[in-house]
C-alpha cells in the first residue's frame, strides 16, 4: 500500500461539562483528525491531545507542527504492508506520541478496511462487549458530586474514578465511600503529590479502592516504587508510561501493581498492543485511559479493549457523556455498563463528514 494523501483537520467540540483535574480545567477540546487516503481507501485516526501542555508537553499546536513537518513527510509514498513499516518511517522523531497516535490509527483503519476485517481482529480481540466506567472532574460542591454519580450508576456504569488534588482528596473519597460503600471506586491524582504526601495517601487505603492512579509525578517510576511499599492500594501507573520498555520497567521496579495502557500517551496502538502483551504475560491487569476522545479515538480504543488482558472497567464510556452530539454515526453508547464491540470493517463507527465540517476550525491537505 502507499499513501498518497493526508488531510488534518482541527475539530472543535464542546463539552457537555466543564471537566477539572489537578493540572487543568476545560470547557471545550479540539483534537486534530488525520484523514489518510491510501490505495483508494480512506482511514481516520485522531489526535486526543489536549489544547494546554500540562497532562504532558504536546498541545493541539504540537502535534500539528509535528504531524504536518515531519511524520506526514515521512511516510507519503512510502511502501507499507504493517504497521511496523508506518511506525519505522518516523522512528528518528522523539516521543510526541500523541501526534504519532493519531497518524498510526488512521493507517490501522485502512489495514482493517484493506484486510475487510473489524478493527479490533486485526489487533487480535476477543472480547464481544467491554466494560465501561466513568471518570468524573474535580466538583467543588459534594452534592453535585453526588447527583453526578447517581446518575452514571442508574445508566449502569460499573466503576467510579474521582479526580483528586492535594486538599480535595481524603474527606471527599470518604463522604463517596460511606454514601456508596459497594461501588467500584478509584481515584486518581494526575501526578500532584510527592513522597512527602505519603502519609496523607495512607488515609485512601481506609476506603477499599480498586487503586490510586499516578499519584507521584509525571515522569517517575522510582518513588512510585517506594510508595506503593507503603501503601496496600494498588497503584496504577498512567503519565510515567509512554513505552513498553517504561512498561517493563516499571514492573521491574514494582512501581505500580496497574497499568492504564492510552493509545495517544503510546504514540499508537501498536505500542498499546505491546504493553497489554507484556502486561498479560506478566499477570498484570490494564485497562483503558481516555483523553476525551472523539468518536474515532473511542472506536480505536473500544477496539483495544477487546484484548484479553483489559479485565477492569477503563474509562471509556458513552459519547454522550462528553459531547451533545459526537462526529461518527452512530454514536458510540454504553449500555448497562458495557459497549458492544462493533463487528463491521474498519473503525467499526462512521465519520459523519457534513458535521466534522461544520466543527472544522482548521484544514490542511498535502493535496493542496
Ligand atoms: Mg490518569
């Protein structure tokens, strides 16, 4: 196969809910979606990355500069059969995986489409329906916390991730715990505390959580290792790992007992694939982070999450608890807690172009 065109668009949805973590605040996204025309198909992919630099260092801005300057370059015209030949065209440009990811899963499409295969058999799923959870920003007031959990639980989602900050961690997590003592409940940090916070994150192992994700900074695999010494909740790794060899190791270190594999903080799903691989060989569960991505980025990652090894709930849940209306058909809906993996070609979801345009706050083609 050859490539023989690239557009990107930059796509601007809003959110249906301000969303707040430790490091950022947001109301709208705008993702860049890679439309790759290969051998007279067309495959899409999208890149999740937020618009500021503090989840990690790409922005929206980045990963435009990156994919237009360097990785669409590198891979036009070139021969390919796998993704491996896509992933060696760009080997040179280090780490901006989110730029990477969203090139590699519009190449994945046209691999499914030119193989007629479901996304998810190319990569080797075997799961029918995944488990879905959700994740919820940072509420100020506890009774809007409150209404927001109820809500997801009567929609059937099985599993509750609560965004902590140093200050809204301890006392929140237990007015949830002791109003809701059976739920799946974890939370996660995004990287705001240090070792000297240890004390303060032994209070969390009062309230029986699936795990603590990232805890500790964003770049750290050491003490990670020494915390989780400390404390009997699992901790998940997510920011520390852009590699499978972050990956191994970490296991090495035993820096964390939980991977959350993300497609975009991996440059792609070949690397997602190598460490749920590595992870399942080793007995350590995964499970699927989200970047509140659109309707390709979800179908990639309901794809991955086919895969054996991703046997807890990630946070990949319905479109509609992000955006009013989603930019494939149909839209993508959980039902009692589970999303059927899709069975036809390719992405297994449609992009519905007339509104990708509609939302579309920047074009370039390399056909221009
Ligand atoms: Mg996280």
């Amino acid at each position: 196969m050859k490539i023989d065109r690239v557009d990107l668009l930059i796509v601007r949805l809003q959110l249906v809910r301000t969303f707040e973590t430790s490091s950022s605040r947001k109301d709208h996204l705008e993702h860049i979606l890679v439309k790759v025309f290969a051998d007279g198909l067309v495959g899409w992919g999208e890149c999740a990355s937020p618009l500021d630099p503090y989840y990690c260092e790409e922005t929206t801005e980045t990963c435009w500069h990156i994919l237009k300057d360097f990785l669409i370059p590198s891979v036009l015209d070139r021969p390919w059969t796998n993704l491996e030949e896509i992933t060696n065209c760009y080997r040179k440009v280090k780490r901006n995986n989110f730029a990477k990811a969203g090139l590699e899963m519009a190449c994945w499409d046209i691999l499914a489409q030119a193989t007629r295969q479901p996304l998810h058999s190319v990569l080797g799923g075997t799961r029918q329906e995944i488990l879905s959870g959700v994740s919820l920003g940072i509420e100020q007031d506890t009774d809007r916390l409150f209404g927001l959990i109820d809500q997801f639980l009567d929609e059937g989602y099985r599993r509750i991730k609560l965004k902590i900050a140093p200050g809204k961690d301890v006392a929140v997590v237990r007015k949830v715990r002791e109003r809701y003592p059976d739920i799946l409940l974890m939370v996660d940090a995004n990287s705001a505390y240090t070792l000297a916070d240890t004390p303060r994150l032994k209070q969390l192992d009062d309230f029986d959580l699936l795990m603590i994700e990232q805890p500790l900074a964003h770049d750290d695999i050491v003490d990670h290792a020494k915390l989780q010494r400390e404390l009997r909740t699992p901790i998940c790794l997510d920011e520390s790992i852009h590699s499978v060899q972050d990956a191994r190791k970490a296991l090495e270190l035993k820096s964390g007992r939980i991977i959350n594999i993300k497609v975009s903080r991996l440059g792609g799903l070949l690397e997602a694939k190598r460490v749920h691989d590595l992870c399942y060989r080793e007995g350590i569960p995964v499970w699927c982070g989200g970047m509140h991505e659109y309707g390709i980025g979800r179908a990639a990652n309901v794809a991955l999450c086919s895969l054996p090894g991703f046997s807890i709930s990630g946070d990949v849940s319905g479109s509609d608890k992000y955006y009013a209306q989603d930019i494939v058909d149909p839209p993508i809906r959980a039902i009692n807690g589970a999303i059927q993996v899709p069975q036809s070609i390719g992405l297994g979801f449609m992009p519905n172009e007339k509104r990708i345009k509609e939302f579309t706050v920047r074009f370039f083609s390399t056909a221009q």
